[in-house]
C-alpha cells in the first residue's frame, strides 16, 4: 500500500520543493493547503474569502475550515500522498490519523525539515510571495514555533519508527537523498546522488 508522508517543518525549509521532487519523480501526490487556500483565493470562492484575513495576517486559518478542505482534496486511495504544510496543529493531526483510518490507509510517515531559523526567514524574504513581507513572516514564525514542539512529539511518540528529522540546511540534493533513505526509495536516475 502507498505510504503517505507526512512534511513538518518552518516555512521556508523547503518542504514544497522537497515534495515537487517527489511527486515529479515518485509518483507521489503534493497536498499543499497553502497552496490549495491560494487557488481559492485567486479563484474567488467561499473558502478563499473566509481565509483571506488569516492568510494576510500570517495566522492559521480555522481547523474546521482546513479539515474539510483536505478531506475535499484527498486522492483515491492507491496514491502516496504528501501532505506539505499540514497538519500545523494538533486536532489538525488527529482529524488526519481518523481520515487515513476511514480510508483504510495507515498512519502517515513523519519528516521534520530542520532549518535555522534565521535562514529560514531569509529565504522568504527573498521570495516575494503576497504574505512574504516582513510583519506576517515574524508572525508566521511565531505560530510555528509555538506548534512545532507538540507536533513534533506527536508524530514521535505516535510511530518512532516512522518519525525522522532531517537537517534542511544542507545542499537541496543532500536533502533528497536523506528523504529517500527515510522512505525507502531507490534513488532514481533523475535524483543527483
Ligand atoms: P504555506 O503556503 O504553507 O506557507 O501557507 C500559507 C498560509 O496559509 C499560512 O500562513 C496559513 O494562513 C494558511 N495555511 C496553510 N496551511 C494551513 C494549515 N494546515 N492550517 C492553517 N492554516 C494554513
């Protein structure tokens, strides 16, 4: 049975890079909320508008909202899904766990992006996206940060096993090929060794 993966880490630790490989090479699927929240926006629906004020502000957009919104977007079974930048809280990661039971999928494997987080923010800075300006990032951090440990534990004590924490800061390839190990998949020719 596909695994599904599941991204933690600071905004800016190149997760969605990470997952783009992945997906392009692995077959993977990315669920990015970050991403699907955006479309919504761009497109103009219920669901963009009501998150439109949280984004701006760098807050989280309510659980409920974000839940449905995964469960909405959840491939048919059969695809490793990636989920990139969820969940980001605890009911996030519980209601997550009760969606895979639901679908007879298993408990998610977990990978930690390690970054320094000076580095990290940099990176955003640089990046130029619409809630990338100076006061939502510190925000954006704070939120992290404040979840980051829980989230963290939750995964390691849920499947140790299936928990790894890999160091971000290092060259984009070295990152791919630590994910690889922690997922068990061959390099492939695509994949700088
Ligand atoms: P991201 O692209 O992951 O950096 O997300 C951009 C923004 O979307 C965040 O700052 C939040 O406002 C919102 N967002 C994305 N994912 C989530 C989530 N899992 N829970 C709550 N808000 C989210």
């Amino acid at each position: 049975m596909a695994t599904n993966v599941v991204f933690l880490g600071a905004p800016g630790a190149g997760k969605g890079t990470q997952a783009q490989i992945l997906q392009q090479q692995y077959g993977y699927r990315q669920l990015s909320t970050g991403d699907i929240l955006r479309e919504n926006h761009k497109a103009g629906t219920p669901l963009g508008k009501a998150a439109e004020a949280y984004m701006q502000r760098g807050d989280l957009v309510p659980d409920d909202l974000i839940i449905k919104m995964v469960r909405d977007a959840l491939p048919p079974s059969g695809v490793g899904i990636i989920f990139d930048g969820f969940p980001r809280t605890i009911p996030q990661a519980q209601a997550l766990d009760e969606m895979l039971g639901e679908m007879k999928r298993g408990l998610p494997q977990a990978v930690y992006f390690s970054i320094d987080l000076g580095a990290a923010k940099m990176r955003l800075a640089t990046r130029g996206r619409e809630d990338d300006n100076a006061q939502t990032i510190h925000h954006r951090f704070e939120i992290f940060e404040s979840q980051r440990d829980a989230l963290k534990r939750y995964y390691a004590d849920e499947a140790p096993s299936r928990f790894t924490e890999i160091d971000a800061d290092r060259p984009l390839e070295d990152v791919t090929q630590r994910l690889l190990r922690a997922l068990k998949l061959r390099p492939s020719p695509g994949v700088a060794s």
